[in-house]
C-alpha cells in the first residue's frame, strides 16, 4: 500500500473557489462567502481555518475559533 502525504496549510483566498466548488459536486450547500468570512476571521486572529490536499486536490478543512461568541 503507498503512502500518500497530505499537505496541510492555513487557508488562502486563492482556495476558496475550488472549496466551494468541491462541496457544490457534493450537493451541499456551502457558498463561497462562508469561507470568505472565514478567511475575515482567519486575519483578525480570532480562528484559525487549516486545509489539507491530497495529491493536489482539496480534500478537507478544520477551523479553530479562538473567542466563543455566546
């Protein structure tokens, strides 16, 4: 079995099309505005959003929000 090593890195506005993209193929709902806010919050430091590929394409994302806004 091969081993594929997957690159994980903080998200950039140049990934947003292909992640709103990959969930669209999916049939879900994420638009490209969530990860814009995303991408808002990533540089006001208040969450941390990581995306991985895997042999170049996107294959996932965790986000970390630093402040609880309840």
């Amino acid at each position: 079995m091969r081993k594929v090593k997957p690159i994980i890195r903080p998200l950039e506005s140049k990934d947003i099309p292909e992640i709103a993209a990959a969930f669209q193929q999916l049939g879900w709902n994420k638009l490209a505005s969530q990860y814009e806010h995303y991408l808002a919050e990533q540089e006001w430091k208040v969450r941390d959003v990581y995306i991985t590929f895997v042999e170049g394409k996107f294959a996932g994302y965790v986000t970390i929000s630093w402040t609880s806004w309840r």
